[in-house]
C-alpha cells in the first residue's frame, strides 16, 4: 500500500512540472506574439514617417521650382 501513495505522490509531482512547462511554453509564445506585433507596428511607423518624409521633401521642392519659375 505504502508504494501506492508513493507512486500517487509522483505522479502527482510529474503533472504538476508537466502543467508549469505547458503553462510556460503558453507565456513564451503569447510574449513572443506580442513581441513580434509590437514589431510589425514599429516596422510600419517607421516605413511611413519615411515616405511621409519623402513626400514632403519632395512636395517642398517642386514649390520651391514653381516659385522660382
């Protein structure tokens, strides 16, 4: 009988580091999903202050060459 409540207590130890390491695995890949959002929205600002920046050069050239016409 003592060797069943043994195993029971083992069983009971490996579920419990089974849980904490699927609960982990779940914590990394939700920061990692935020992570790589949070990435893609910096990617996309940057890219559009870029062109918006270019745009405006642009933009401020061509009066620059209307005025002096």
């Amino acid at each position: 009988m003592l060797l069943g409540v043994e195993f029971q207590q083992a069983i009971s130890v490996v579920e419990t580091i089974a849980a904490r390491t699927e609960d982990r695995i779940m914590y990394d890949q939700r920061l990692k999903a935020q992570r790589d959002y949070e990435w893609g929205l910096d990617s996309a600002r940057q890219e559009g202050l870029g062109k918006g920046l270019e745009k405006g050069e642009a933009d401020l050239q061509q009066r620059l060459r209307s005025r002096d016409s």
